[in-house]
C-alpha cells in the first residue's frame, strides 16, 4: 500500500553508508526525497486498517525493500510468501525483479491481512486515496518466491535472511 515503487530507492542504505565525495552527486537517484503528505495519509490509512482487526501483520518497506519486508514478517511468523513482481505498483514500465526487490521508495507498506478481508482493506485505502495492490499470497513453505513475468526469479527460505536467522 502506498507509493508506487521506483528505481529512486535502489541502493538507499548503502548510500547512506557510503563516505560521500565529490562524485557523490553522481549517485543521486539512490537519494529519496519523502513526501510528508503522503506519509501522513498513509499513516492514518494504515492505523484504519489495523483498527478492524483484519490485518495479521505491517511492515514498512525500508531497506532492501519487499525483501526485507517480506523476509522479516514471514521469518516472525514462520511462513512464507508468494509474490507476483508484476502486481507491485511502479514509477517506470521498464524496472527489473531485482530492482523491485530492492527498492526503498518512501512511503510504502506490506499489510497481511485475513484472507477474504482483501475488499475491507482495499476500501480503507480507496478512501484516502492510496494505492492499495494485492501483491501476493502467505504460505506454508518458510520460503520466499518471487514471480515476474510468470517466471520464478527468485526462491530463498525467509528465515535466512533475517539476523538471528541465517544471515550474518
């Protein structure tokens, strides 16, 4: 829910990390600009949602992403996910899987909720004017698969990549 994502968020916390020099200017797209109107819609849409009791769980998509996002809420709840890349919302036509995997568009967030509670989540958002997507699915496999264009791009468990999982 939320912004659409874009390739302005690729690379933002390695950005943010790296000592900047004169050719940092360079790297600018990996800079963001956030949008404090959006944020606060999303912001009051999001806390509508959680009041209904239909939502399992929310994450904002920082960094890494829906990687990250998708990672950590399935690692917690020992599940996985099933994303479909070309349900997600996005700021150019011609982005590739890993950079909608990556992105850390502002104003985003992945909302889990009950199954058949989709259409109750969706008009919260259609009130306050927010794109609001179904994206994919949780399963039971602990693994993250994520599709574009029909094809599998990529299949990792969850529970690896998050810190106090498998990832260093």
């Amino acid at each position: 829910v939320g912004s659409a994502t874009g390739k302005d968020g690729i690379h933002g916390a390695t950005f943010a990390s790296a000592d900047l020099t004169e050719d940092s200017a360079d790297d600018l797209p990996a800079v963001q600009v956030g949008d404090p109107f959006q944020e606060k819609l999303l912001l009051e849409a999001s806390l509508e949602a959680i009041r209904t009791g239909d939502v399992i769980g929310i994450q904002d998509m920082g960094a890494a992403g829906i990687t990250c996002s998708t990672s950590e809420m399935s690692a917690k709840g020992g599940t996985g996910m099933k994303i479909d890349l070309d349900k997600v919302p996005t700021r150019q036509d011609d982005m590739k899987a890993f950079e909608i995997l990556l992105s850390e568009s502002q104003e985003r967030m992945l909302i889990v909720c009950e199954k058949g509670k989709e259409a109750s989540i969706q008009n919260i958002f259609d009130k306050w004017d927010l794109e609001c997507c179904l994206i994919g699915e949780v399963t039971d496999t602990g693994r993250l698969e994520f599709f574009k264009n029909g094809e599998m791009v990529a299949d990792v468990p969850a529970h690896d990549l998050v810190l106090g999982g498998g990832a260093p």
